[in-house]
C-alpha cells in the first residue's frame, strides 16, 4: 500500500504547490507501474503454469481415451456376435454359439478436472479466445459421454436384465438356455441386447470423438471446425472397426 504524507513545512508558494502535488502524482504513477508489473509477471507465471498443466492433461485424457475405446470395441465386438448367435437360434433354430466374455483390461476412465478447476477458478481468462474455445471441446464431449454412460446402465438395469432373466438358465446356472427359451422371451432378450449395444456403442463413439479433439489440440490445433472434423473422422474410422449389427429403427 502507498502511504502519502503531508510536507513537513507548508508550501509558501503557488509554485512550491504544484511541485509537491506533482511530485505525488509521480509517486503514485510508478506505484501503479509497479504493481502492474508485478502483477503482469504474476499472470504470466499463472498462465505458463496453466498451459503446461492443460498440456499434461491433455496426453493423458487421450491416453485413458484411448485405452477406454479399445475396451470398449472388444466388448462390442463381442456382444455383436451375441447378438448374431441369438438371431440365429430365433430364425435358423440353430444351437446357440458365441465366443466366452473377454476379460476386461485395466484402464482410467477420461476425465478433464485441471480444466474444471481452471474454469471454476477464472484462470481461463488468461488464455487466448481461441485457445478456451478448443479447450472447452473436450470438456463438452466428456460431459455427453457421462450421461451416454449412464444412460447405458440404465438400458442395462431397467430393459436388459429384466426381458433376459425370463429365459431359462443351463444346469450350470450360468448361461441362458436358450434351446428351451419360449420364442417371445427370445425375441424380447434379443431386442434388450439389441438397446443396449446401441446405447454402449454410442459411449465408444463418444469417446473416439474425444480422442479425435485431444489429438487435434496436442497438434496446436485451436479452430473449432477443424478439431469436429477430427472427431468425425475417428468416428467414421472406427465405426468400420465394428462388426457390423443391424439395429432396429
């Protein structure tokens, strides 16, 4: 804080006058500058401080992304030939035939809490326009593959587990028989599984695009246009990784 005393003596002319209040005014200007540049030297150290910490955050939500999606296209793999081995003892009566659950791999979920945090405390606001646009990308693809997750458990608890626990389990008590399965319990399981591989598969597909925009960024990319045809094109890519399911309408 910048104290001004009074003269010691008082001013016996106007001249001496003007002198001491000048003198003031200059006093105060290089306080201000001062602080301003300490100030300005304090922001900037923040804002190096925060670059680094989005950047680390970066690589690593796309690398828990990456890990995620994988995983998860195993899986959908996987419950696509479910879903086939079922279609095919409705239509063909065939016996039931798929391959056994893969074992999930050991993976962390994507997440952007520096940004958060960053945002809820107002240092976004020494990033450039550009800059908290590209960013804010991510953290909205995160948030919708949040709620496609729960969504998904939702289809799982209130529609998939209820329509295939009316079929009939093997003697082993472990796997559905379906061979002796009423047809309409068949069907309705079929469609379950069906609802729920569309409701996972738009998780994955989520977090492709997120892989899509955490690559862009960590490129220096800050137009939002060409970070969401990032996205659509690991989309797209990935989407031909997927065994294909006809899913209903």
């Amino acid at each position: 804080m910048l104290d001004v005393h009074p003269p010691h003596h008082a001013a016996n002319s106007w001249r001496d006058f003007f002198i001491h209040i000048a003198t003031i005014v200059v006093g105060l200007l290089i306080a201000i500058a001062l602080e301003q540049t300490v100030e300005a030297i304090h922001h900037r150290h923040q804002r190096n401080e925060l670059i680094e910490q989005l950047d680390a955050e970066h690589h690593q939500t796309l690398k828990d992304a990456i890990d995620d999606a994988a995983n998860d296209e195993m899986f959908l793999n996987w419950e696509a030939e479910r879903i086939e081995a079922l279609q095919r003892v409705i239509t063909q009566h065939q016996p039931y035939s798929a391959p056994p659950r893969p074992a999930a791999a050991v993976y962390n979920s994507p997440g952007d809490p520096v940004w958060l945090a960053a945002k809820a405390s107002g240092l976004t606001s020494l990033l450039p326009q550009q800059v908290v646009i590209a960013n804010s990308e991510p953290e909205i693809l995160l948030r919708h593959m949040g709620d496609q997750i729960a969504e998904s458990v939702r289809v799982q608890n209130t529609i998939l587990i209820p329509a295939c626990s009316r079929v009939p389990l093997l003697p082993d008590a472990t796997e559905p028989d379906y061979a002796h399965a009423d047809i309409h319990d068949l069907r309705d399981c079929l469609a379950a599984n069906m609802s729920a591989y569309a409701a996972r598969r738009a998780a994955f597909i989520l977090k492709i695009y997120i892989r899509g925009a955490e690559e862009a960024i960590l490129d220096g990319e800050t137009d939002i246009d060409r970070i969401d045809r990032r996205e659509i094109e690991e989309g797209n890519a990935a989407r031909t990784r997927l065994r294909p399911v006809t899913l209903p309408r």
